[in-house]
C-alpha cells in the first residue's frame, strides 16, 4: 500500500503526497460539491517498472513498452526464493550485500521447465515485508547471472525485492540494468514475503506515463486456481 508516512528512498523525498484542490467541506458557495486532491508520487520509493531509458540515453521509455513489447506486463511468472542467506561484506560500505550467483539461481529454478520461463520474482526465505526498506542489506544478481537469464528463450521480466537491480556504490556504472535491459522489462521494490514460491499468472501494467523511463505498478499474482493460461 502507499501510503504518506513511507520513507522516501535515494533522497528523493516523500514517497507519496496530495494536495487539496477542492474541499467538500468548505464553507465557499462556489467551491464544488466534491473533494479533489493533486497526487505526487516519486515512482522509486515505491514499487515500480523500470524502462531501459532508465538508464540507457535514447531506449524505450514506459509508452514505448506499450507499443512494441506489451506481453512484458502481464503473463506465466516463476516465485524463487533462495534458501541459504550469502550476505557479503563488501568494502567499506555498512551495507552487507548478496550477489546471487549463476548456481544460486539454477538451483533455485531447477524444478522449473526453463525454455519456459517468461518472467522471474526472486527473493529469499526469511525476507521481511518491504525488505526494500532495509538500508542495511542489499540483494543483486551478479552480471553473469543476468546474463544467463537473457539464454532462457522466452525471458522478458526480472522483478526484485530490493530497491535497486544493481549494487554499483562509488560507481556511475549499472551493468545488471544495461543486461537484463536487452530482453525484459525490471520491477523493483516487490513485497513477496507472503508470497509462497511457485508459478503463478501476473498482470503488471504500470501507469501508461509518456515519456516516462519508470512508471508506478501494482503486481497482482494470479494462482492456477483462480486463472486458466
């Protein structure tokens, strides 16, 4: 949910916040009958689709998306959640940070017809709620990882736990974005820790924002139960 007391991420600012246009209570004759507010969203600190223009000069932005690869938003999604935590200390950073390898993630997947996965949600078991919060942890594919994904014939989605798809501190430099960028579409800032693993059927059509190189999403998992594809 999004709300105003989120905690707003990258120095951005507040996450989400209105302005009243029109007061329903208001005592002015001519002020109309209905409360409207002006919405402020910062896509970032809230969970969102990231379009290669993101980080890419001149690549598609969220309505390009739209136009050439819709089946990015919605479709057959793989849960994996990886059991051992490998949380790293990296440098000087205080930000302890696990770069799941390439073996990581086939023996997350290796229950899994890989010639048909078209989308992967990657978390780990133990997660907590809005683990995108944590400024403590950090939760990346490595760049071989990334790359391996792209072999997987219909791949076009990475959806992530974490607020970033890269760890790169001290660097201008975002190599996961600009590998998975050549196949799929990114979401970031997930919530799955009610989530069990699984496959299930997603619809994940972010704000059809023009121009836009991220865009706010609100990912709704269908069971086989309640959804036939």
């Amino acid at each position: 949910m999004i709300s105003k007391s989120l905690p707003g991420l990258w120095a951005e600012g507040n996450p989400y916040s209105t302005e009243t246009i029109y007061d329903i209570c208001s005592p002015d004759p001519k002020s109309p009958p209905v409360h409207y507010e002006s919405h402020t969203i910062r896509p970032h600190s809230i969970c969102h689709f990231d379009a290669p223009a993101h980080i890419i000069p001149n690549a598609e932005t969220i309505d390009q998306l739209f136009e050439k690869h819709l089946n990015f938003f919605y479709g057959p999604v793989v849960v994996a959640k990886l059991n051992a935590q490998n949380f790293q200390s990296v440098g000087g950073s205080p930000i302890k940070h696990w770069e799941v390898q390439i073996s990581e993630l086939k023996s997350a997947l290796k229950s899994y017809d890989l010639s048909n996965i078209e989308k992967l949600f990657l978390s780990f078991e133990g997660a907590e709620p809005n683990f995108y919060l944590n400024q403590n942890r950090a939760f990346t594919l490595s760049h071989e990882a990334a790359a391996w994904l792209n072999t997987l014939p219909k791949f076009n989605l990475f959806g992530t736990i974490w607020k970033s798809t890269d760890f790169q501190p001290g660097k201008r430099e975002r190599p996961v974005h600009v590998e998975l960028f050549k196949k799929s579409g990114i979401i970031e800032c997930l919530d799955l820790s009610l989530v069990p693993p699984g496959q299930y059927f997603l619809s994940a059509f972010p704000l059809p924002t023009v121009d836009a190189t991220e865009s706010p999403v609100c990912p709704v998992l269908f069971t086989k139960n309640e959804i036939h594809w």
